[in-house]
C-alpha cells in the first residue's frame, strides 16, 4: 500500500480522491516556476513545458489512462490537418470525441462516484471539439469572408495549431482534470512573453486566496459528509428518517455534496490565476481583473433568490461553452425552445449514461419554465407594485426567495448523485415527488395566484414598458455582480464562502 493509500485511508477519503486534490495542487508550484523562469522564454519553450508537466501529473493521478487523452489529440490533430477549417472536420470532431468519451463512461462506470481517466476525458472533449469550431470559424471568416460574432471573433483560428499546442493546452494542468475551458487563442497568446509583460501585477496573491476559499469549502465537504454522505437517501438511515427532517436534512445534503464540486473548481481556478492566464483587463478603478478563468461566482450562488441565478453563478465556463458552441449554432432553428432542449440533451449526454443525468436536466427545464412564467405574473401584478413601496418588501422577498431555492435545489439535483433509476425512484417516493407536485401543478394554481395578484397582462404598449425595466433590472444586476467582482477581487472575504450548490451541475 503506498503513501497515497495511507494517508486517504487515515482521513477517511480515497485514494483517488486525494490524488486529484493533490496533483491539482501541485499545479501552483509548477506554474509559480514557469513565471520565475519560463515566462519570457521563447514560446515553443513553454509549451513544452506545459505538455510535459501536465503529463506528468496526469499519469501520476489517473496513471495509464492518461493515453486516451493523447489518442483524442492526435486523432483531432490529424482531422485538422487533412479537413480543418471544413464543416465536415466539425462534425467529425464532434463525432468522434462524444463517441470516444461515451465508450469510456461505459467501461469504467459504476454507481459510485467514479475518478478515472473519463474525469479529464469529459474537459478535454469539448476542449477538442471547440478547438475544431474554431479553426473552422477562422477559415469562415478568412476565405468565405464571412461575418462573425464578437465571440467568434474572439476565438477564431486562421491556422491550424501544431501539435506541440494542442498537448500543451490540453494537458495545462490549471484546466486539465477538471476545467475550467479556455480557447486555444488566449492560450497562444499567454504563452509568449509579450503577454507576460503586459500584466500589472502578481496574480499570486488572489490565486491563493482562491485557493484557500476551496480549501475551505473542502473541509465543509469532508466533514459535513460525515453526517450526511452522498447517498444518504439511499441508506436505511434515511429511510427510517421522518419526513420533516428528510426535508430539512436534504437542504443541508445537497450544499454539502455541491461544496467538493467548487472546491475542486477553485483550487484549479487559483492556479490559472497564479499562471496569470486569468487576466482580462482592468475594472474600471483601474484594479486587475483576475477571473477569466473563474468556474463560480460565490456571492451570487449564496444569495440566489431563483434558480436562474444558480445556473449564471455556477460552472460558468462549460455553460459558457454550450451556449457558445451549441445553443448559439441553433440559430438557424429559429427556436429558443427547440435549442435550449438540443442543449440541455447535449449536456446530459457530455455527463454520461445514467438516466439521473437526464433528470437533473428534464428537472432544470421543468423549473425554469415555472420560474419564467411566475416572474411574468409577478413583474405585471398591481399588488406587488403597491407592496415594493413597503421598506421591507426587498428583505422579506429576498428571504422567501432564498428559502425556496434551497427547499427545491436538492429535490432538482437529487438524481445526479443516486444516477440509477431503482435508488432515484425509491428516494422520490419516500418524498411524495413534492418537487414535481409543485412544478407540474403549477397550471392548477396560476390561475388564482393571478386573481390573488390582480395580475394585468401588459398591452403592446405596456410590454415594451416592461422590457424596457426588465433592461433596467438586468443592469442593475449587472452593476451589482460587478461590483461584487471587485470586492471579490479585492478583499476575497472568506467568511462569505459557506458550501455551495446548484441544479446545472455540468
């Protein structure tokens, strides 16, 4: 039994587990190194030097299964080379890597929580496939003279990357086991030392206070389990649970399995943060901003009044991913509906294959669907506009909407951890499926919660009214979650980072 085995088994974790924690964390002293002396080193050095790290670490956590990251590499290496820039070399691409991902979830799945060489695979996937729409977003633009989005613009290729690139960004060990994605142009123009020039400051101290935020939120993880494991609703002790306290204990659950997912995802933030890849600009005091690379936005998950508000803070790069490489290319659908389905289809079958993947999913449409057409009756009723003038109508909604959030998140999240469908079922059942009462009951009760409100539909006129304030809201949400950003970016309050939580957990 080796170092790793024994120290796993004295904290009570696993091996794997702590092999992650620790080859994730290795990547702040391998990247304070490559800014001490690599940095303004030719390019071709660098890369280098970021493939043959990530390598390494790789196969010392995942050990020989490290290899199917190379196979998909090489293979979308050749793709490019023979068809890159075409829409076929997408659709092979695209093809090619789900198919190779989906084979690895059937081979090495079980019903617990599996670390294998599938954990990278699934970043790496959507890396390659990006990296393929890229190129060919390049070749549209620069032989078809074809106009892009900002997006694309900002993404685009007009050469194919050489191999020595695509094991380097592949393999970066800041994104390399568990995300976050970043496009294979910033990646191109980090590693050279221009770039490093033009950065204001060391990055190193808000890598680290990023780094002990997850800390934090690990060690709320390791011992909240201890009382509520992740298959509490699967074992006798919550079957001989009384309802109440299922219902509150599940409230509790939930932060504490979300809490391993965004420290995993901060510690992997710090060191792309400490690298200075995260770098993109200044705010507008002048300060740096250091959270390109960031996965959560911590204030906005922890005061979440709505759902819509966990799926803006939480997993930020692959949401941004989906709606960049998949719901955005539906636009010729002319179906926000029909793309938004296509996308949420796409993320549960990224995830693997066990149909509570697929419910977590079904049960983020379901509420955001609810959550839409309820804000719609509250934005045009004439009782809550008499209500806003109340002092404490902003407190107490803030409040109940909280409350809600978190009564609703574990019942929504609840089939991704159980997966199988006898365990989803059997924890349903002991739950009297409360969630989709509420949720598909939701066209019985609307009607007199509308007569409650003294709901008025809008006019034409009145509609654009309230665009025109729903505008005004968003931006000042907008303004708020920035200015939220600065104080993050500037104080980093640990005190405010309890554990976590989130339906879209993609």
């Amino acid at each position: 039994m080796g170092w790793t085995a024994l120290l796993a088994d004295k904290l009570g974790g696993t091996e794997a587990g702590l092999k992650l924690i620790l080859g994730q964390l290795a990547g702040y002293p391998v990247l304070l190194l490559y800014r001490k002396l690599l940095s303004d080193k030719d390019p071709k050095l660098q890369h280098v030097y970021f493939a043959l790290t990530g390598l390494f670490l790789g196969h010392w956590v995942i050990g020989p299964g490290v290899t199917h990251g190379i196979y998909a590499i090489l293979f979308t290496y050749l793709l490019l080379v023979i068809a890159g820039g075409t829409f076929l070399s997408v659709v092979i691409s695209f093809i090619f890597n789900i198919a190779y991902l989906l084979i690895g979830y059937w081979h090495t799945a079980s019903e617990e929580y599996d670390i294998s060489w599938t954990m990278p695979q699934c970043v790496l996937c959507l890396r390659l496939i990006g990296l393929t729409v890229d190129v060919y977003d390049g070749n549209q633009a620069k032989l078809e003279k074809k106009t892009l989005s900002k997006e694309q613009e900002k993404n685009c290729l007009v050469d194919n990357p050489s191999i020595i690139e695509m094991l380097s960004h592949s393999f970066f060990i800041g994104g390399y086991f568990v995300g976050p994605q970043f496009s294979m142009r910033k990646f191109r123009d980090f590693a050279t030392p221009e770039y490093h020039k033009t950065l204001p400051s060391s990055p190193s101290r808000f890598g680290f206070r990023r780094l002990l935020i997850g800390v934090a939120y690990l060690i709320g993880h390791v011992v909240g389990s201890q009382f509520y494991p992740e298959d509490w609703p699967d074992m006798d002790s919550y079957a001989q649970t009384s309802y109440p306290a299922k219902l509150i204990g599940l409230m509790f659950w939930v932060k504490i399995i979300l809490a391993k997912y965004v420290s995993i995802w901060l510690m992997a933030e710090g060191v792309c943060v400490v690298s200075g890849l995260s770098y993109v600009g200044n705010y507008s005091d002048g300060s740096p901003d250091w959270t390109g690379c960031r996965n959560v936005k911590l204030r906005r998950l922890e005061t979440a009044t709505q759902f819509g508000h966990y799926i803006e803070a939480f997993n930020i790069n692959t949401n941004g991913w989906a709606a960049n490489y998949v719901y955005k290319r539906l636009k010729f659908m002319n179906n926000k509906l029909v793309s938004q389905v296509v996308t949420l289809v796409f993320l549960a079958i990224w995830h693997g294959w066990y149909i509570g993947y697929y419910l977590t999913f079904v049960n983020e449409f379901i509420v955001m669907k609810f959550e839409a057409e309820f804000s719609k009756i509250w934005n045009n009723s004439k009782k809550v506009q008499k209500w806003k003038h109340h002092p404490s109508f902003h407190t107490l909604t803030s409040i109940f909407g909280w409350l809600y959030v978190h009564f609703f998140l574990a019942h929504c999240f609840l089939p991704f951890p159980l997966k199988t469908a006898h365990r989803i079922f059997k924890a349903y059942t002991s739950l009297f499926f409360i969630h989709l009462i509420f949720y598909l009951g939701w066209p019985l009760w609307a009607a007199p919660l509308k007569k409650y409100l003294q709901y008025a539909r809008a006019s034409s006129h009145e509609g654009g009214d309230e665009k025109s304030a729903k505008r005004r809201n968003s931006s000042k949400d907008d303004n708020q979650n920035r200015k939220d950003d600065i104080s993050t970016a500037k104080e980093d309050d640990i005190k405010g980072t309890d554990a976590k939580s989130v339906l879209k957990a993609d």
